[in-house]
C-alpha cells in the first residue's frame, strides 16, 4: 500500500480544470449523453471544488480531538461523494431531494443506550439513497434499518476486535498472487456457508460478477480463483482488502450486508457518529471519557480506519473510471 501513503497525491490529477472537463466529457460520452461538452464544462469546476473541499476535512480530522472527528469526516466524506457522483450523474443536483443525508436516527437515546444496537433507517430521498443507486446499482428500501455492529462487522479491520471481545470468525484471509491475478480461498469456507465444492462454485460464479467458472479450480487445501479483469485493492465484493495488513479476506457469512459496497457502511456509521457528536453532547461526552461501553474500541478504530480508507475507496471509484477513459 506504499502507492497509498498520501491519498490526496493521487486527486492531484485533477488539479487542474482543464483535465477534470475533458475526464468528465469521456464519461458523459460513454453514458451518451448529448449535452456531454456543456455538462463537463458545468461540472468540471464543482468537480474540482468537491474534491478540495473534502480534502480540507479529512486534513482538519486528522488533528482535531476525537469529540468533534466524526463530523468532520462525515462532512468530508460528503464532499468526495459529491465530486463521485458528478462522473455517475451529470445532472447532480437535479433536486434540492438529493441534498439531504438520506437516513435517519433517533434524536434522544433512550436510557441504556448502546451504540453497537443503535440504529439508522433509510429514508426516500437524500444522498444515500441517491448515491447508493447511480454509483453502485443498488436500490435502497424506505423505511429499511442498519444496527451498528453489523455495519461494523462489513469493515475487515474490526474483524479481529470483534474476534476478541465476541469470539466471532467474521472472515478468512484468502491469498493473492498479483502476477497472475489469482486468490487462494482456503477450504474451509465451505464449512462456514455449509456448501460442497460444486455448491460453492455455483454460488460464486452468480455472485460474484468479476469471475468465470472455468477461472475456478481447487489446488490442496485451498480453492484456486483467477479474474479476468486486474485487481486494484478494492471493489471486489464480497473480498474485503484491509488496510492494516495488506491482504484480502473472504467473510465466512452470506449475509446481505457483505454484498454492499462498503462505502455505504462507513456513510452510515459516519452519519450517526456525527449526530451523536452534535446532538448527544453530554453521552458523547462522557462515553470517550469514561471507557466504560465495550463500543468504545470499536468506535476508535473505526474513526482510524475510515480517516484513511475512505478518501482511498472513492479515489478507486474515480480511479476505475480513469483508468477506463484515459489509458485507452
């Protein structure tokens, strides 16, 4: 992950509005748009803008105390969300709908509160919803809800807390050869989805669309996978890349949640973070200081990871289309 070392270095490609209008005509040409020259010009500077805007976040985080980071990395988060929806969605913001957050939470906590079983609940409109269906695909549900600790549980650098505190296997590592773009699955996943060999291989090939069958092949204890396409750290649900050691891991649960981009579970984790921030002064408060809820670490190194992971998960997504429209 040396490449990574400095995030922001990589948006310095777009430091410039000349190469951030002719990115963003190559996008717009490719969804066909007939308005693809006057929508980058549009664009390009509200582009640019984003970008820096959300940079400015995430550098003040990095030296702000911990009772206020996870407003400014939500915020921050935002502002690269916004720059990200530019190149899905030229027309970005059609309606002042979309300028909402998109979810929900409940205002008062309740006496007992615990944050691994607080909830947020999506709403119709708002930048979740609308980033979650033009940049991924997927169609929220109104009304549908996310607990904490199972958005914690999509992100592999809590796996180990979640294996110390709760005794839980949330994931396997799988092995990586760059040079010939291969993953070792070890066998024992199997187990995990109680599936035969056969079972399993009819399940990845639908469900994973980056895959073939004929790239499948069992090799000793481990399941032999090759994809056709070349692998960047990230955007290969269900794989999970973790930043904290450099490999890859495969979730030993089928469940809904690891069949979403991750970027959505840091936005929500994020959002209700800097709404207790903000609205829950005195729990907040006396939550960092009292170390006395078992969410503590796992509140901690989530505002760690996400400091630096998602500046590099929507820099992969700009990145893929980049690479598409300028290497070619």
């Amino acid at each position: 992950m040396s490449s990574y070392k400095n995030i922001w270095d990589q948006f310095i490609l777009f430091h410039s509005a000349n190469a951030a209008q002719k990115f963003l005509y190559k996008c717009y040409i490719q969804k066909e748009r007939k308005d693809a020259k006057q929508k980058s010009y549009t664009n390009c500077y509200p582009f640019l803008y984003y970008l820096e805007h959300g940079k400015n976040f995430y550098v003040t985080a990095q030296y702000a105390p911990v009772a206020i980071k996870p407003v400014l990395l939500f915020y921050g988060m935002t502002q690269l969300l916004k720059a990200c929806l530019l190149i899905a969605d030229a027309d970005y913001p059609e309606s002042t709908s979309v300028l909402a957050h998109g979810v929900s939470t409940r205002k008062r906590k309740k006496q007992g509160y615990e944050f691994l079983d607080d909830e947020v609940k999506v709403q119709k409109y708002g930048l979740f919803t609308h980033f979650s269906e033009k940049m991924f695909h997927v169609k929220q549900i109104t009304g549908e809800k996310f607990q904490m600790r199972v958005l914690l549980q999509r992100i592999s650098e809590l796996h180990e807390l979640f294996e110390t505190y709760y005794s839980q296997t949330l994931s396997r590592q799988v092995s990586y050869n760059p040079l010939e773009q291969t993953i070792f699955i070890p066998i024992e996943i199997l187990d995990d989805y109680h599936m035969t060999l056969d079972r399993f291989i009819d399940y990845i090939t639908k469900e994973w669309d980056w895959l073939q069958r004929d790239s499948i092949q069992t090799e000793g204890n481990h399941i032999q996978v090759t994809s056709q396409y070349q692998f960047r750290p990230l955007g290969y649900e269900p794989l999970m890349f973790n930043l904290d050691d450099g490999t890859y891991r495969l979730p030993t649960d089928r469940g809904e949640i690891f069949k979403l981009p991750e970027i959505m579970s840091h936005y929500l984790l994020l959002y209700n973070l800097s709404m207790i921030s903000r609205y829950e002064t005195e729990w907040w408060g006396e939550f960092l200081h009292s170390y006395s809820s078992d969410a503590y670490p796992f509140i901690m190194k989530f505002l760690s990871v996400t400091a630096e992971k998602v500046p590099l998960l929507l820099y992969e997504y700009i990145f893929r289309n980049f690479n598409i429209h300028f290497s070619t």
